[in-house]
C-alpha cells in the first residue's frame, strides 16, 4: 500500500521528479558525487530488507502512547524522544547512502519536492487507525539532506495529539483556563509561545475546538498540521516553485485568498519567518483574533520575535510596535503532559498571569 494513499495534505509538489537532469550544472560537484553514491544499485540492496518496508519500522516505536518524537542522523543509533528524556536504539540504516535513497523515494511517494538542490522537505501525514487504537496518528515529518546537514541525512518524526489532549489534559489552573475565552474577545491577536516539543500545536487545536468550534475558521499553513475545527472550517496551505521555478503560492496570497472565502477567524500554524509578515497582514484584515504558535520561552521573548521577524520580512516596523501591544500570548512549557506557564493580556505591563 502506498504510503501517499495516507497524506493528509502535502508541502509542496513538482510534477517531475527527474531533478538529476533538471538541475544539472547548478548543484557542486561535491553533492552531485554524494548523490551518485547514494544511488548506486548496490548500496541500495544493502539495506533492501530496511527499504522495503523502513516507515513501518519507524511506525513500531509510535505504538507507545509515550512516545513524542523520533530523531534520526545518518547511521547514527536513533533517539526516542519521551517528553524531555531521549533514548537511544539502534538505527533502521547501516549505509548513508541508502538512508538518502529511501528519503527521495519517501517524499516522492508523498508528492512533495526533495532534491539536491533544494536539501530539506517535511509534511504531515494521519493514520485514521494505527497498531489498534481508536484515535488517528498524526505525524510530522521533516528532512534534511547533506551537504546542508554535517551530519549525514537527518529525519524527525513527530507526533501530534490531536484528538488526544484537549484544554483540560494541559497543565493549567481552573481560573487561569477560565481567562482563555477573555483573551479571545480583547486581543487583537493571540500567539501560542513555547520551546521545540511544549504542544504549541496541539493546545492550539484543543483551544479552536474547544472555543471556535461554530466560528468559519481559516488556517493558513506552509506545513498541513493543524487539524480543520468544526464542520464550517476550512484549510489553506502554500505551496514552493517547482523545479522550472513556476506554481509558487505565498502565505500572503493564501491570506487575500482567505479573506474572499468569508471567514470569521484566520490561524496561522507556525511563525518561524516570512510567515510573519502574512500573519501582520491578516491582524489588519478586521477579523477576530488571528491566532498562530511560535518558538519562545517568555510573552516579551514571543511578541519582539515576532515584531523582529515580520520587520524582517517587509513589515513596517512603526505597523509591528502597535500591533504587538494588542497581542495576547499564552506560553506552554514541556512536560508530560505539558504546562501553561502564563497569560499575557493586552494592555498590561505585567507579563501575564503566573501559574
């Protein structure tokens, strides 16, 4: 069965996958040749047992409800990431080369650009049944070739627990929870902050189905996390250039798209670039709290980041001061199961309210 036949949705597609002879004189003589032995017919059949069939391999490991993540880096033993401890088992792959191979066939499989040239790709992919449980798997995965990564091909798996953790499984005081529909109704936008693993993205889908369940929601992704809320939702995701540089589409157009598709409220999945700039145009929209996540530790670390990066990007910084001060943020922390650290309301000078 083809592991396509399971995407949720995908990152980016090029309907020719043969970029060995697209790409040509533009990749180094030192990838073209890592490449060509990454190839090689028998390289390839030294772990043909391992290729045939090496997602279900890695599938084994998510049967444990404990497990969170899977980090893979060349021939490297794999870690196995449970909450904030990391284990060690052996690798799938004995050959570099072969670990690359089955990395190009799995994102061709799944319709999403990886090549050389271009040196990463990630996706997102459910499971409606998985090793017996009643709830989907939601996985997402993200790749990185050399000579980007210095240590061999890189892989990480994870998983998200839509469906799974709701509002009340967070760590969080009743009276604090109670201020999250407050937060809906005065910020101007509401971020979701945290470090690599505190469920920014699953708190963010718990929130939207706990409290914009009836609302037209809009999630704007260049990443297909985010499951869609309620029956009136809908999903938007971006999409690269394909190898001839043509059928590029931007957040900022899928943001103009969004706003003819009447909806009440936009969400981003991820601030960690230019997807800044687009969530800026979509606070100016006149919509309800536009809401994403983004990677820091503390409501100041979340608003200057975010103001830094969309200033970056094009945004006008006298625009990004006055918007930061209408930003709520509600910022998460690891642990099993993790923890809402605080609430940021707008307008105060404290950071939020400390748990």
């Amino acid at each position: 069965m083809s592991i396509g036949r399971f995407s949720k949705v995908v990152v980016s597609h090029s309907s020719d996958t043969n970029w060995q002879g697209k790409l040509g004189p533009l990749i180094p003589q030192k990838i073209k040749s890592y490449f060509a032995r990454s190839t090689r017919p028998q390289v390839v059949r030294q772990d043909l047992e391992v290729l045939e069939n090496p997602w279900t391999k890695l599938l084994q490991w998510f049967s444990d409800p404990t497990v969170d993540e899977i980090l893979m880096a060349g021939t490297k033993p794999l870690s196995i990431a449970r909450g904030a401890q990391l284990e060690s088992v052996s690798s799938p792959f004995s050959e570099e080369p072969g670990f690359v191979a089955w990395l190009l066939k799995f994102a061709r499989d799944q319709g999403v650009r990886l090549d050389p040239l271009l040196g990463s790709a990630g996706g997102a992919i459910c499971y409606p049944h998985h090793f017996g449980h009643l709830q989907p798997l939601h996985l997402r995965w993200h790749c990185v070739l050399p000579p980007l990564s210095l240590s061999g091909p890189l892989l990480t798996v994870r998983r998200h627990r839509f469906g799974v953790l709701k509002l009340t499984d967070f760590q969080c005081d009743s009276s604090v929870r109670a201020l999250f529909p407050l937060l809906l109704k005065k910020a101007h936008g509401i971020l979701i902050a945290g470090p690599t693993g505190s469920g920014k993205t699953t708190f963010l889908a718990a929130f939207l189905q706990e409290f914009c369940h009836l609302e037209r929601t809009v999630i704007l992704e260049s990443i297909p996390e985010l499951p869609t809320p309620g029956p009136h939702g809908i999903s938007l995701c971006e999409r690269i250039a394909s190898l001839e540089g043509i059928g590029a589409v931007t957040l900022e157009r899928l943001v103009a798209e969004s706003l003819r598709l009447r909806p009440d409220r936009l969400v981003f999945g991820e601030i960690r670039g230019r997807e800044a700039r687009a969530f800026w145009e979509a606070l100016s929209s006149g919509h309800q709290a536009t809401m994403a996540t983004i990677h820091a530790a503390s409501a100041d670390e979340a608003l200057s980041r975010l103001a830094f990066l969309a200033a970056s990007h094009g945004a006008p910084m006298v625009q990004g001061a006055s918007q930061t001060g209408a930003m709520g943020v509600i910022v998460l922390e690891r642990g099993n199961p993790p923890r809402v650290v605080s609430v940021h309301f707008p307008g105060r000078e404290t950071q939020g309210e400390k748990l």
